[in-house]
C-alpha cells in the first residue's frame, strides 16, 4: 500500500467540537414510569469497553454521562481512522472479534488515557502477514533497524496520542502523531450560586501569577482589541483564557494531579495569536499554544508540547527514542511562532 495515501487517510492530527444538547440519552419508561437509557444510548455504550461502560453508568447527571460517553465515542472513531477500517486494509481493531474484551484504552498513573499500543501493532502484523498486506512500515528482515519511517503508519501509530474536554454543552477531542497534545474547553461563567466576581477570584488566587493576575483584573484590553463578546465580563473571559491554557499543559505532559503549584506555570500574550510559556521563570521555546473564543462564552486551549517534556513514566508508555525526541520538534514548529520567541529574548 502506498504510504502517503495511507498517512492521507489515518488522520493523524485531528479537531474534532461536537454539541450534545439535543442528544437524549434517556427516556421515561411508560410501562413503569421508570427512567430508561435509549435504544441510541445502548448502542453507543456497547461500542466502548467494559470499563469504561461501569464508570460512566456511575454518572448521577445525564449531561456528565452524555459528556462522557461521547468522549469515549470519539475515541472509537479515530480506532477506526487509524486502523483503515473504511479503506483498503479492511482491519477493524474496534470490533474485531478476538479483541473484543481486550483493553484498548489504559490509563497513566494519573488517569490520561492512551491506546494500548503494543495490542495495536501486534494485531495489525498479525493481519497484515494473514493477508499478505505491506502497510507497517517498519515490517522488514532487519529485526535491529529501528529507523523507522517517521512519517510512516507504524510511528503514527506509535505517538498517536489524544486529549479529551468538555464543558458547558460542547466535547473537543484533538490527537496528533507528532507531539503531545492537550486540549482544555470551559465556558465563561462562575461555577455554583454565587456570582459574585471578586468572591470567585479570591478563592482561585493561588493558581495565578501576580502578572497573570494583574491582566486578569484589566481585563486584557491590550491584548485582544477586537473582541465582539459585549456581553461577557473581560475579567472572566481571561480568567478562563490562562485557566485553560495552564490545563491543556498539564493534559499534554500528562503530570495531572503531581503538579501542584499553579503558579510555577506563567503565560504571556506576545500579541493576540502568540502565546509563550514561562515554566519556574524560565522560557519554554519549544511549546506552541493556540487558543479561540468558542460559540461566544467558551474558551478553547491547545497545547502541543515535545515528547521529552511528558512525565516520565508516559515517556515510557510512548515509546519513543531519544533521537527521536530530538527531532519531533522540527515536524511542527511554526516559524513566525518561532522568530517571535526569538524577538522576546
């Protein structure tokens, strides 16, 4: 098979908002007048794996179990991207029968999920041999040659990693072969009954920095003239801008709950596009943030962050080499971006 159709196809970078408002995933019962899961519902939960099905039945709320369950829906979609379950290799790892009680999502000492890999590529050279297929790029006589493809299926395959967010009505699934990602998305209101801004504030004030906190208060103006929301408190809006731009680090490098110090993390606007990270006062040159407004009162953060900065024990689950935590960098970096950070130092 030809390789660069089969990266065409694999959808390896991948950004994906869906609404689930109008989606029901339950219904009364007229029988009984008991509340019952949908036919609909059913059947998405039976596309997921058993796990994943027991923790998110647990849900009281039907919006976190909608959120939820679609979070893991997208997941089973991009299985199937990277499996070319709709292309000319026929496999589908999602349904496949041997491993239907398989695990094909784990999860990281601090709860990130990642595809288990090595069930992946096993089943695939399995099939690949059974017929007479050629689309692992690295599936040759030299057992020791470990220079794969960087751009072939089976180092896509490899990095493939996926980030998952939801608030308000909205999920947002990214995935990327060629650095880690995160994705953070909330929506710019005060949580709970009080809303009162200065209350809310005082009770997060330890996860942002003096400077952080002073554009917080100034509402940003400087930064973003041109905004259109008139009916949202610039206080919050950036409020929400560095909060999801501290998480969708911390979701790229996978550190979750061991990072603890919120204020170790700092982001400066360059200008309203360009975004750099200061981590314990020193530049990070080798991050890329994008951030948008959403629907008018979301917040959307990405992070694409260099394998070498994941957490160690996610480094290991990647798999990846040094050389080629030298070189990912190059596959993304933007060059404006970069002249910017250069311009700053």
């Amino acid at each position: 098979m030809d390789i660069t159709n089969l990266i065409n196809t694999t959808n390896y970078h991948n950004y994906w908002i869906v609404n689930f408002k109008e989606w029901i995933c339950s219904e009364i019962n007229k029988e009984n007048g008991k509340k019952t899961k949908t036919k609909e519902c059913l059947n998405a939960l039976n596309l997921i794996q058993k796990e994943e099905q027991i923790r998110i039945l647990k849900f009281y709320f039907e919006k976190d179990l909608k959120s939820s369950l679609l979070g893991r829906l997208m997941i089973h979609k991009l299985i199937h991207l990277i499996t070319l379950n709709e292309v000319n290799s026929g496999f589908n790892f999602d349904s496949n029968e041997k491993l239907k009680n398989q695990k094909k999502i784990l999860r990281t000492a601090y709860n990130k999920p990642y595809f288990n890999r090595d069930l992946l590529e096993d089943n695939l050279f399995e099939f690949e041999k059974k017929n007479e297929l050629n689309f692992m790029d690295n599936n040759n006589d030299d057992q020791n040659n470990n220079n794969d493809d960087p751009n072939g299926f089976n180092s896509i395959i490899k990095r493939l990693n996926f980030n998952i967010s939801h608030a308000g009505d909205f999920v947002i699934f990214t995935s990327f072969s060629f650095s880690l990602i995160g994705c953070d998305v909330m929506k710019i209101e005060i949580p709970g009954r009080d809303k009162n801004v200065d209350n809310f504030f005082s009770t997060m004030e330890n996860c942002f920095t003096d400077y952080e906190w002073n554009i917080i208060h100034n509402g940003a103006s400087v930064i973003h003239n041109n905004n259109e929301n008139n009916d949202i408190d610039r206080r919050l809006e950036y409020f929400f801008r560095y909060w999801t731009l501290k998480e969708s680090y911390i979701k790229a490098t996978g550190s979750g709950l061991n990072f603890d110090d919120l204020q170790r993390i700092e982001f400066r606007y360059l200008d309203d596009q360009s975004i750099v990270l200061f981590l314990d006062n020193i530049l990070q040159k080798d991050l890329i943030f994008t951030q948008e407004l959403f629907n008018h009162d979301h917040v959307i953060s990405i992070c694409y962050c260099p394998f070498y900065k994941s957490e160690d024990g996610f480094k290991d689950l990647l798999k990846i080499n040094e050389e080629e935590y030298k070189e990912e960098i190059i596959n993304y970096q933007k060059n404006n971006y970069k002249n910017k950070i250069e311009q700053m130092i």
